[in-house]
C-alpha cells in the first residue's frame, strides 16, 4: 500500500525489520542507524559476514551510545 514496487516494499521491510530487531535488543534506532551508516562504509570486505558480526544488534560491541537506559 505504502509502497510503488514490489522491490520497493522488501527495502521498506528489511529496513523494518532491522529497526524492531534493534528495539528489540533494547538499541535506540537512530542512533544504531548513524551507527551503521558511519563504520560500514570503512570495512574493508562488507559481504564477509564475520565483519559484520560486531555491527548486529545483539552484539557486546555495538556502543553504549546506541543503547536505551531505562530507569
């Protein structure tokens, strides 16, 4: 509905689903996103899946600036 193409709706819907994933590893979307955008572009090999490991929502590496403190 939202969407003009087919190829349109599977980018809106990887893009959502990384923003709940994050959520759910309690990591404030924004900042997770500037995140991304700002160390991907510096690895050297972005399709080895070993890089990415430390950028996944769940990792121990992802800052403390990305995560939400709830008291």
């Amino acid at each position: 509905m939202f969407a003009n193409t087919p190829r349109g709706a599977k980018a809106s819907a990887a893009i959502y689903n990384v923003i709940e994933t994050a959520k759910k590893n309690v990591l404030h979307p924004f900042k997770y996103f500037k995140h991304l955008f700002e160390q991907l572009p510096q690895l050297k090999d972005p399709r080895d899946p070993k890089s990415l490991e430390p950028f996944l929502p769940w990792s121990a590496s992802i800052p403390l600036t990305c995560r939400v403190f709830t008291s």
